[in-house]
C-alpha cells in the first residue's frame, strides 16, 4: 500500500504544538489543586478533630494556600497529609502532602492559616510602655487569638494593675509578655514587714534595700541589722515566712 502524506497548513500545525505543550501544563494544573484540596480539607478535619477533643468557644477558620506554582509533580495514586516537625496548626503555619504511591514519591508543604477567632481583653486607647493598665483602658472584643504567639490573658487580675512592657495599640489583645509587674517602692522606702510561722504572725518595720515589685522578692533590712528578703505583698508590704 502507498504512504499516505498529509500535509498540514502552518495555523493547523501551530495549534498542535500549541496543544501538546499545555497538555502537561493542565496535567499540572490538576495535581497541584488535587493536593491543595487534599491539604484543605485534612487540615479543617484535623482542627475540628482537635477541638471535640479540648472544647473551646473559639470559632476556628482554616485557609490552605496555594502551591509554589514553580514545583512540578508527578501524577500520584495516593496522597496523604501532615503537620511537619515543629509545626502545629495554629496561625500562619505548614501542611506537608506526600504521594505513598505513584511513579515519584514527592513531599511537599503548602501555607496554611488557622485563625482561631473569640471575645478577649483589648486596649481601647493606645498605652504607652510604662503605663500601669486600668479597667478604662481595656475593653472585651473579637481576635484572632492565633494571629500572635503569646498567649491571651483572659483573667482579669492578669492585667490589671499591670504594667505595659512596651507601647500597646487600640484593639490589641492582651497577651502573656505585653505586661510586667507594677514597681510599688523604691530601694531605701520603709516597708512592713509580716513574718508568718506555724500558729503565729509579727510585724515590723524595715527598709528596703531593693525595689519593689508585687509578687516578686525584695530584699530588706531589720531594725536589728539583719538583712533578708521577702514577697511583695503590696505597696508597703513584705511578707517573711519564717
């Protein structure tokens, strides 16, 4: 049988080039949006796994990003997710998705945010640092309570009275490490001391021979000359167990 010859015209062979070269392109396409879909819907299970496990009125939102459109993969049987070493689904975090089966076995991670959304103790005016916070500066609203790592402060006593490490702006949380104890005397102020034993309490007066911080020792000096060091009560007040 003769050869049979087809001749193609320069716009019909343009196109099939122009298919053959997106065909891998789509095939792309698809694994990236298969793993990005794989990492959505395992990390939102694994969220909502954690919180039946450790209820929390938190209303959690998880956002999985896209792959670095620069990796390319091969077409995989079988995927599965995880958190990588040292991460934790938690604000901005990782989720790693590798393929079990296939003719490549990759592993890659992908951006994933967890906001953990809730009431808590906000600034209502800007505090500057040194400033001793007071219940007209803070006021209850919505965060994230994953959007920074420190942890919330939701007991009022944690703040109040408490003094701004550094500045704080309006609609901040209050977090673990924004505040320090308030300084309530100096070194060289006279103080009351109470020393407390087993079925007794005395107290004297003494001077102190370092600052003051509420909840913190202080050391002091005795009538009699005899230096030791106490628990800040308040801000007159060591307290001495004996």
């Amino acid at each position: 049988m003769p050869a049979i010859r087809i001749s193609l015209q320069p716009a019909h062979a343009l196109w099939i080039a122009l298919v053959a070269c997106a065909a891998p392109v789509f095939a792309q396409e698809q694994v990236a949006q298969g793993v990005q879909a794989l990492a959505q819907q395992w990390a939102v299970e694994a969220v909502q796994k954690s919180q039946r496990a450790e209820p929390t009125p938190l209303r959690m939102d998880v956002t999985v990003g896209a792959l670095d459109a620069r990796v390319r993969l091969a077409a995989c049987g079988n995927m599965e997710a995880y958190v990588p070493p040292g991460a934790r689904l938690w604000g901005r975090s990782r989720v790693g998705v590798r393929c079990v089966d296939g003719i490549s076995r990759w592993n890659v991670t992908l951006p994933v945010t967890v906001r953990a959304l809730g009431e808590a103790w906000v600034v209502k005016t800007q505090l500057a640092a040194g400033t001793a916070v007071t219940e007209s500066d803070v006021t209850r609203g919505e965060v994230d309570w994953a959007e920074e790592q420190g942890a919330i402060l939701t007991d009022r006593a944690a703040w109040l009275g408490q003094t701004a490490s550094r500045a704080l702006t309006t609609g901040q949380a209050l977090r673990q490490g924004m505040l320090r104890p308030a300084q309530v005397f100096q070194a060289g102020a006279t103080v009351k001391i109470v020393a407390q034993g087993p079925g007794f309490q005395i107290s004297s007066e003494a001077q102190a021979l370092s600052a003051g911080v509420v909840g913190q020792q202080a050391r002091v000096k005795m009538d009699n000359g005899r230096v030791t060091s106490g628990t800040v009560l308040d801000v007159r007040t060591v307290k001495i167990d004996l």
